[in-house]
C-alpha cells in the first residue's frame, strides 16, 4: 500500500473527522431509539439478539466486499474467536441494553465508557508494558467522576442494577478493546468486527431461541409515546438500531481509521456520552444532575488521559493496534 504524502494527508484528515463525528452522532442516537423499544416491552435479550444477528449479517456482507481474504480463519483460532464474541460483543449488548432501562442512557454510557482506563490498567499491571504515569491520574478521575455519576458521595440514588449492568457492560467492552488488540494483528477491523459479532450472534442464539422472540408484535405500531419521530410498525426501529444504530456507524468508524490515527477518534468518541445525553433530553425528557455531568466529564478526561498514557513505544518490530471506539 502506497503511503500518502503529507499534502495527501492533510486533505483526508477532514474526511476523518468527518465520518468519525457520524460514527459518534449515529451510535448516540441509538441509545435513544434502543429504550424506546425496550419500553414497548420488547426485552434487552430479545433486542439484543435481533441487533448482534443483523449486524452480523450485514457485516459480513461487507467484509465479504471489501476484504474477502481476511475472513479466512483457521479451526483453532474457534474457541477463543467464540469467547470473545461472548463476553467482548454479547455481554457489552446485553448489559447496555439492562442498564438503559434502569437508568438515564448518559450515566449508563459514562459508567461503561470507563472502559478504556481498565484496558490501561490490564496493559501495565498484567502484560507489564511500559505505561506513562499519566494512568494513574486517568484512574483517579475517573474514579472520582464515577462517584459522582452515580451519586455515590450520598449514598446510592441509582437503581443497584442498573450500576451493576453498567459496570459490567464496562469490563465487557474492556475485553472487546483487548480481544480487538489481538485479532487486527491477523486481519482487517471490518473482519474482525464480523466475525466477533457473528460469534455474539451464535451465542445470542443460546440465550434467546428465535421462536422466544415476539415475531408478531415487530408488526404492530410501536405503541409508545417516547419515539413519535419513528411512526410505523416496530420492525421499523428495530432495523433502524440494526442498520443505523450498529451497522453502519462500525463501518464509518474504521473508515475513519483510514484517515486519523486511532487516538485521535478516541478523543473524538468521547463526544459520544454528550451527544447521547443531548437526544435523550430532547426525545426522553432524561435530565441529569449537574454533578453528575461534572462526573462525566471527568470520567471522559481520564479515558483520555488513559489513552495518552499508552504512548510509549512499542518493543521493536511491533507496532501497536488498536480497534475502534464506541459502543459496540
């Protein structure tokens, strides 16, 4: 591949940002669109696996186009392939979508974008590679922020559920960030992605049969007054939290990548907890506390920080990977 001059450079980096900020909107608003659903009465298993199986889907569709080679793999690569689907793409879906119910979809996407600062931790204190010390202010203010988030200064507000789905969303995106690590060693972010959530969809399977889903109510209005932008019947917003919600804003994300280094759309999937709140005030009627927003922001500093902290140079003759941010 052909490396671009830096005059090449320079032009593409707006097409970056660009098609990150979309990324960032579009996963956003479909924290919004996922409640509305889920207050139908439609369950977070159930929504779970109609939005894991048709991302998959349609993921592999387009690795299948645009890097048909890398879907290769090889039978023992099965096991862990399949673990990681589980905990890194299942789990992270699953729990959001518990957490979203019991709680405002901001403090459930602060509480899970920790994320990246668990993924510092794990690559100092057990793979023992060089960290700035830059990790350990990261850790604090997002342990401040947190506290903050979930009202914890004054005895717990929050529904305990909720934090504990939220929480454990986080360590499953954790593990999504450190599985992804590894396997955008062997081949392309887009076959990765496929094959993680096709592996989340076979799991999917397990905990939710297709005959346990309600088929026939996807084809009634969806009932409820929180989505009146989304008139139709149900499947409608299903396939929009499919296409628009999951797919699609993967697919501008590692487009993206093409034309940012990754540290940069992190810094700018930061974006995504504010943007989130912002739609789920205006559709929802979700208010968040000023305290709660001061501990966002403090959170969203230290995954930043955390990220920053991960810049020390990678041993010679490796070069350090990372797979794009956002919610899964």
């Amino acid at each position: 591949m052909a490396v671009a001059s830096p005059a090449t450079a320079g032009t593409r980096v707006p097409w970056g940002y660009a098609l990150a900020l979309i990324g960032v909107v579009l996963f956003a608003v479909n924290g919004t669109v996922a409640k509305g659903i889920l207050l139908t009465g439609i369950g977070p298993l159930q929504l779970s696996a109609l939005r894991i199986t048709g991302a998959a889907v349609l993921l592999m569709i387009a690795a299948a186009v645009m890097t048909p080679g890398d879907l290769r793999i090889r039978l023992q690569e099965l096991p862990l392939l399949a673990g990681y689907g589980i905990a890194g793409v299942a789990l992270t879906q699953v729990l959001y979508f518990i957490a979203i119910t019991r709680m405002p979809i901001a403090v459930a996407l602060v509480i899970e974008f920790s994320a990246p600062v668990m993924v510092a931790l794990w690559v100092r204190i057990v793979q023992h590679q060089p960290v700035r010390r830059l990790v350990w202010l990261a850790l604090a203010l997002a342990m401040v922020g947190l506290t903050l988030v979930t009202d914890l200064w004054q005895g717990p507000t929050l529904d305990p559920v909720g934090v504990l789905a939220a929480a454990g969303a986080a360590v499953s995106l954790a593990l999504y960030f450190i599985g992804g690590e590894h396997y955008v060693r062997q081949r392309s972010p887009v076959a990765t992605a496929a094959w993680a959530m096709t592996a989340g969809a076979v799991a999917m399977a397990f905990l939710t049969p297709p005959w346990t889903v309600p088929w026939q109510q996807l084809s009634q209005p969806i009932g409820s007054d929180a989505l009146p932008w989304l008139a139709g019947p149900l499947w409608l917003s299903v396939g929009w939290v499919i296409v628009l919600g999951t797919f699609l804003p993967f697919l501008v994300t590692f487009t993206a990548l093409r034309y940012l280094p990754a540290r940069q759309a992190v810094v700018i999937a930061m974006l995504e907890p504010v943007v989130a709140a912002t739609v789920a005030y205006l559709v929802l009627g979700e208010v968040i506390t000023a305290l709660q927003i001061l501990g966002g922001l403090l959170v969203l500093t230290g995954v930043v920080l955390a990220d920053l902290a991960r810049l020390a140079p990678a041993p010679r003759g490796m070069r350090p990977h990372q797979p794009a941010d956002g919610v899964p």
